[in-house]
C-alpha cells in the first residue's frame, strides 16, 4: 500500500511536471509603439497650389472645379501658407490683406493690451474669384468689401481660385498683431482637417 502511495505520487508529480513544461507561461500581449508620424495631408494634384515669390512674401494660389464650401478651402490654403512658412526656415507669417480704394470693412488694430494668440483664424480672408455654370465671366468677392461671402451652390460652381499674400518671419511672433500666424501651430490645428481641392 505505502508503494502504490509512493508511485502515485511520483507519477502525479511528473504529470503536473509534464504539464508545466507543455504549457508556457503566458506571455503579456504585446501593444505595438505608438506612430511618431501624424497623418499627411495627400498631395495636390499639378496647378491645384501656387507660390510664387513677390518681393520678401509669396502670392499664394488655390484653383478647382469642385467646390465644397469656403471653410473648407480657405483652410486648405492657409495649412499651404503655414507649410510654405516652415519650408523657409521661418516659424511665423503675416497675411498681407488685399483691399481696394473702395473696401469698407474695418482694418484689424494692434492689440498690444489683449490675449496673446498663436493666430487668429478669423483674420485669415482670402480673396475669391469663381465661375458658375450658364456663365462664362469670371465673379469676384472680397471679404473686405462689406458682403456677404454669395451663397454658392456647389453643383452650380465650375472654377474656382483664392489667393493670399504672406510675408514669412523669423524670431519672436508679433502676437499684437491680428495679421500674424504662427506656422506650427496653424499645421497643428489644420492636419486632421483639410485636404486638397480639385
């Protein structure tokens, strides 16, 4: 009896030994690094962006066909402007707004007493040009000429170009200055958001 014991419990101890050496040890799930690269924004196609150097700035160009809504493109540009900006070894730019005699709309003041900002996006006002179907003539609107931006059907609009003027800086951002942008921090904002026309 005291060997039948014995045995059993030899056996028993090779079987458990057995089984742990079948088994490994469960291992933690293996989570894979966090991405370092943040999503692009796809490439335009050709003649869909243009930059063209005009003295210290650049005359910046956004041309399509199919129109979405003026968000949409209007930030399209200013991520290019900011882009543009960091190209050149520059860490911010001013918009250098385009008005005529006759534009109506307030000029942005230095604010040397209110809240420092990155930017301010609402000082980003490109200027439009656009044709609609059943007419050939090319149409222009100002953000500062005093009206509205046309309420434009989209299916209606069959070209279209915005365009705006930036002088990209370096050193210390003139944040009294509504008309400036830092670069990295519009490019942060936009990334997620924007994509070319077409």
């Amino acid at each position: 009896m005291k060997r039948s014991i014995g045995t059993g419990l030899v056996l028993a101890a090779l079987c458990v030994g057995t089984s742990f050496a079948q088994t490994p040890p469960a291992k933690p799930p293996v989570t894979p690094p966090p991405s370092d690269t943040l999503p692009m924004v796809p490439p335009a196609k050709p003649g869909i962006f243009s930059a063209k150097k005009v003295g210290n700035g650049y005359h910046l160009v956004v041309v399509g066909k199919k129109f979405t809504t003026r968000d949409d493109v209007e930030k399209y540009l200013a991520y290019r402007a900011a882009e543009l900006t960091m190209e050149q070894k520059s860490n911010w730019f001013t918009f250098t707004e385009s008005r005529a005699k006759t534009d109506t709309a307030p000029v942005p003041k230095r604010d040397p007493a209110g809240l420092r900002y990155s930017f301010r996006m609402e000082y980003w006002r490109p200027v439009w040009r656009y044709k609609v179907s059943g007419n050939p003539a090319w149409q222009s609107w100002s953000p500062f000429a005093g009206t509205e931006f046309p309420k434009l059907d989209p299916k209606s609009v069959t070209d279209f170009e915005l365009s705006a003027d930036i002088v990209p800086r370096q050193g210390p951002m003139d944040d009294a200055n509504p008309l400036a942008f830092e670069a990295g921090a519009v490019s942060d904002l936009l990334i997620n958001q924007v994509s070319p026309p077409e």
